[in-house]
C-alpha cells in the first residue's frame, strides 16, 4: 500500500481548493460582510445561519456548535472522511495528480479505500452507460422511450443498461484492476454460490451521485416479467452510498434550488427526468427509502432554510389514495422546515412523468405552479373524511382540523387559516372554530413544545463538542478554548463576548489574527495582562510566540501558522474563530484601516491602563502618608505616571469603541 501522501502536494491541494467554492457544493452561502460569507451550518440544526465561510483565508468556523478548520477538515467532516480520503477527493476535483511517499508510514494518511470504490463505480456507470446501445439493451431503451425519453435525454441522465450475463460487470472491472473485496465492499457485486456475481442483472440503472457529482450507487429498473425480484432495486448501504442523506438529481439540482430558493420533491427517477426536461429543475428524489430527516438537512442548506417568508418547498403526490397518504406523511415534517411548504398533486393521478407524457412540458410547470400550501393540503384532507352536511360530521371535522391548524408557526396565518376552515365547513361563526381550535390545540402544543425542548436538550448533550452551549459561550468558542495558566478548570470564569471590554479585546485579536499588519508593533508591546478574559491573554501569548503581528506575513499562510502552533483542537477552534468572524469596522463598507486598528490597540491599552490606576488609587486608600512616607509617595508617583500615559492614550481613543 502506498505511504502518506506528499506534503508538498497536501499544500498546492489547499491552495487550489477554495473553500467557498467546495462549502457552496452543499449549502447555501451568501454575503456576510468584512469578505465573509454565511450560510446555515451542515454540522447542527439551526434557524439562523451561524456558519461563516472566510475565502482570503481558506477557513469556516460555526459560531453557534464552535467547528471550524480549512478546507480538508470541512470535507472531513461533512462526508465522514479521514485525511487521506479528503485529500484525495479534493485532489480529484482539482485535477492534480498525488504523489505518495513509499515508508514513513502515518496513520489516516494511507491511499484510501474510498477512492479505490469512486473510481470502482465510475468504471461501472461508463460500463453500464455503454451497454446501453447493444442490442440486448433493447427493453431498457423501449422503456424510457415509452416514457417519452429520447436517447440524448437517456444519455444526459447517465442511464444504462445492465446485461442478463451473471458476472459481466465483475469481470470487466476485475478486468480493470479491481479486486473481488472492492466490488463486494462497494455494493457491485455480491456473493454467488462459485464466486461474487453482479448485483443488478437484466435492468435499467440510473447512477446515483452525491452533490460532489461523483457516482456512489446505482438504483436499477426491472424490464422482464420473469424477474422475480422488487420493481425497483437499489445498491445497499455502502461506505460511500447512505441513502437516508442522498436525493436523487441533487447533484443537477443544487444550483437552481439555491438560485430560485425553491426545491420540488418527486417520488421517482424518470419523475426527476421528466422534471428537469420540462424546465423544473430544481426537482430531486429519494433513493429507496421514504422521505426523512436526513434528506431534510441536505434541503435546508441547500435553500438556506432560515425566513418562512422566502422559498418553497413542494411535494409532488400521485393523486391516489397512497399519494395522499404520502402527502400527510410529509405534513408531519412540516415543522422541520423554516421556509413555507406546499403540495402540488395532479387530480387525474398522474405522476410528472406521465403528465410529461400525456401533456407535455407545460402541464408539468403547470403542476408546480399550482401547488396548494401543505397546511390547506392536509386540512382539506380531513375535511374529505367526513360528512360535512350534517351537524355531527361539521363538528366532527372541526375537530379533526383544529390540531392541524394550530401546528401553524405564524400566529396571523393560523387566524387566516382558522377563518378559511369556518368558511370550508359553512359554520359561518368564526368565534366557534377559534375557540374550538384553542380547546384542542392548547395542550398538544404545550406538549409539543415540552416533547421539542427535551429533544433539543437530548441533541445538545449528545452532539458535537460545543453543542448545548448558550449563544454567548459558543460565540467565542467556549472559555476554556485556551485554557488559562494557573487557573483550575473548574474555576473559569464565563465567557461573555457581549461585555464591552471583552468585545473591544476580541476585536483586537480578530485584527491581529486576521490583519497584523495594520497592528504591528503596538500590539506585541501589550503584554497578556492587558486582557481581562484568560483566554485572551493565552491567545496573545500564542501570537507572541508565533512572532508577533511586527513579523506576521498576513493572510492564510499567517492564521495556519497559528492554528498549527495551537496547543490542542480546543484552542485551535477559537482561534477559527477569530480567523474567521468578521471584523466589526465602521462605515458601510466595513474594511479596517491602520487607524481603526491603532483605536482599538489604544482602547485595549487604555482600558488596562484604568484597571491599574483603580487599582493602585484603592491601594492608596489603605496605606497612610504619615505612618508609611516612603511608600506612599513611591506609588502616587506610579499614579502620576500611568495617569499621564492614560491621558495620552485617550487623545488617541475619542471614546469610539
């Protein structure tokens, strides 16, 4: 097996990632200010974004559950990587060949076996893509053809065809260099009773990618009566394919799904490509599994889920019974999604695909266009299961209803709702369906809320480090990022970025981590003691042992420095932080020159500068100029001194900051 991979070439794969353009492959990002960008944080669930990418120093930093790094720690992370594995999959994006250092072997650095099944399953898609012209393949393309497919469209799809033949694949990829432990690890092949035999025979295939665009598995079609497995078969779970986060066509999707704030889910494949063909191409599918929570996250970063005012999500049912199942399946969801969420159901019970078919192009747009708000959806549902001439059913479904329309976040939308619900069931008393609704809604929503913050409270004990925090301890990464010196654990003192004087010195930091030059000596000269919060003081002592911001070359090279001479992650993530947050500069623009950063230096100086005299006047209190002469004048002449210096740093401070 080949050795670590060259540091030289882990360097120029840095460099040629930019980390704007790899984060914006799998959320939303949008401009932030002070050269930063923001979008809603893959690593938790939160409402407001608190993720901030920083370009100019290759580094993202969430200051809600405090992760951060480059850009291989991003890629890392999101795709459960190690090192080695996220080197490689960015190295392939950028087109750059590794080298790798035979001996000298470190752990999590090795060629990974994750490539080695990328590659696997491109091979295989090539494969596959390329049976689909001989004439074996012929049902498959009568399929698509009968589903209104052309051969471009078949081709733009990645669509193959896998052979009757038991072990084709398996022996052209063997063929290729790929060992039988490859293909089984991969879900390409499985075990026969003389050997492993391909996984999919006689059927269909659309590959599968992740929002990178690489192949990761294959969902396949049945094409003979006399198969006598499942209509549709997908690659089990694999190391590279799990389907509760995958959508299908997200890969296709994403760009417009950000662009128009608008994601439509459909139930099929030919469903996506009938979609994506007739303009709606924001479409995308699940992959062999139902509709959860997984596929939720993958939605709201990509959408920025973060106004219930802006975007749309829309669900596409068929029109049967099972569709309007699936429909109020998808109401419970609800909830999980910030922006507004609709269902767009065709009532003759066509599928997209069929609509496409039978309708052409514009019914499909059609459909989406007319798309009815999921809360109208699901009240009109149960509404339909009862007998709405009577007085008995009237009131029956009342109260069938009234949940549904208390589960409204918006409070003027749920009166909207309450009033249109009276006019659906001819009641024609608006007080009667407000209070009824108040009577049935009022303990499950307090339940609901309880059941909610028990959740929350279960994820934040047991997610990522620096979940469950407040929104003031893990603004600054937590206190005890950089543990103080001499000071126990268990005796730090809360760390509140939101205190004026800790704000000035953040500031501070901020400008030395991200702008030393505009610093330079001023700030070196400062000394740890001019920082209240111990985790500032450890972090100038960091700068100081780097070189100081005099030496500082600036931009990344600068923050990596730091970030490498950190003592532990702990320390490293705040100083991520730093690295990352935008600097709060006056003016519209918000970029900091020299004079704002020699205000704040001062102000950080002053503001020692005051500390001490206090401290010194308290001290004057209790000693007595006539028992103690000698001591007395000794430290009213420190007074004397640090007021003047005081003096002249606050002609330099207006009062400002």
């Amino acid at each position: 097996m080949a050795g670590r991979i060259r540091d030289e070439d882990i360097q120029l794969v840095r460099e040629r990632s930019a980390i704007d353009e790899v984060v914006g492959e799998y959320l939303q990002l949008r401009n932030a200010g002070g050269g930063s960008l923001k979008g809603l944080c893959p690593f938790h669930d939160e409402k407001t974004p608190s993720f901030n990418v920083t370009p100019a120093r290759g580094l993202w930093y969430c200051f809600s559950c405090s992760e951060g790094g480059d850009v291989i720690k991003f890629v890392q992370q999101i795709d459960n990587l190690n090192f080695a594995e996220a080197v490689e999959r960015l190295a392939a994006r950028a087109g750059i060949d590794l080298r790798y250092e035979q001996g000298g072997h470190v752990p999590g650095q090795e060629q990974s076996q994750r490539r080695r099944l990328l590659q696997a399953h491109r091979a295989a898609a090539d494969f596959y893509l390329e049976r689909m012209s001989g004439a074996d393949a012929g049902a498959a393309r009568a399929f698509l053809s009968g589903r209104g497919f052309e051969p471009a469209d078949a081709a733009r799809f990645g669509a193959g065809y896998a052979p009757a033949e038991w072990d084709a694949l398996t022996r052209h990829l063997r063929g290729r260099g790929f060992t039988e432990a490859e293909l089984l690890l991969g879900g390409l092949a499985k075990e026969g009773r003389h050997g492993p035999i391909d996984r999919f025979h006689d059927r269909l295939l659309w590959p599968i990618r992740d929002l990178g665009g690489d192949v990761i598995a294959f969902g396949a079609r049945k094409l003979s009566a006399e198969d006598q497995g499942p209509k549709y078969l997908n690659t089990p779970e694999t190391m590279l394919f799990k389907k509760s986060s995958v959508l299908y066509g997200a890969d296709l999707a994403k760009r417009e799904i950000a662009k128009r704030r608008q994601a439509v889910i459909v139930e099929g494949y030919t469903d996506v490509m009938a979609c994506h063909l007739a303009g709606v191409t924001t479409a995308v599918a699940t992959s062999g599994t139902s509709f959860g929570d997984g596929h939720i996250g993958v939605l709201r970063r990509l959408l920025m889920d973060e106004s219930q005012f802006r975007g749309e999500v829309i669900f596409t049912f068929d029109g049967d019974a099972a569709g309007q199942r699936a429909a109020l399946r998808a109401f419970g969801m609800e909830e999980k999604f910030v922006t507004q969420t609709f269902v767009a159901v065709q009532p003759d019970g066509l599928d997209p695909c069929d609509l496409r078919l039978k309708h052409g192009d514009a019914a499909v747009r059609e459909l989406v266009a007319q798309r009815v708000p999921l809360f109208e959806f699901a009240v009109r549902s149960v509404l339909g299961e009862h007998d709405l001439e009577t007085a008995e059913g009237r009131l029956a479904a009342l109260d069938a209803a009234a949940p549904i329309v208390a589960r409204i976040k918006d409070r003027g939308l749920r009166q909207l709702y309450a009033v249109s619900l009276d006019r659906w069931l001819g009641m024609m008393d608006e007080a009667f369906v407000l209070a009824r609704i108040g009577a049935h809604a009022g303990p499950a929503a307090g339940q609901r809320r309880a059941a909610q913050g028990r959740s929350a409270q279960g994820r934040n004990a047991q997610g990522r480090p620096g979940q469950g925090r407040t929104a003031q301890d893990s603004a600054g990464g937590g206190q005890a990022a950089v543990p103080a010196q001499g000071r126990p654990a268990g005796q730090q003192q809360r760390y509140d970025p939101g205190d004026p004087v800790v704000n000035v010195e953040r500031q501070a930091l901020k400008l030395a981590v991200q702008r030393p030059a505009l610093c330079g000596p001023a700030f070196d000269a400062l000394g740890p003691g001019c920082f209240t919060a111990p985790v500032h003081a450890a972090v100038f002592e960091l700068i100081v042992s780097c070189g100081g911001t005099a030496r500082a070359r600036g931009g990344r090279e600068w923050a990596e420095q730091l970030r490498a001479a950190a003592p532990d992650d702990r320390a490293r993530g705040f100083v991520t932080g730093l690295a990352v947050e935008p600097i709060e500069a006056p003016g519209s623009v918000g970029e900091p020159d020299a004079r704002y950063a020699d205000e704040v230096v001062a102000r950080v100086e002053e503001l020692a500068l005051s500390r001490q005299i206090a401290a010194i006047k308290s001290r004057l209190q209790r000693l007595s100029p006539v028992a103690e002469p000698a001591e007395y004048n000794r430290i009213f002449g420190d007074l004397v001194a640090l007021e003047g210096r005081h003096r002249a740093l606050w002609e330099r401070v207006p009062g400002s900051l």
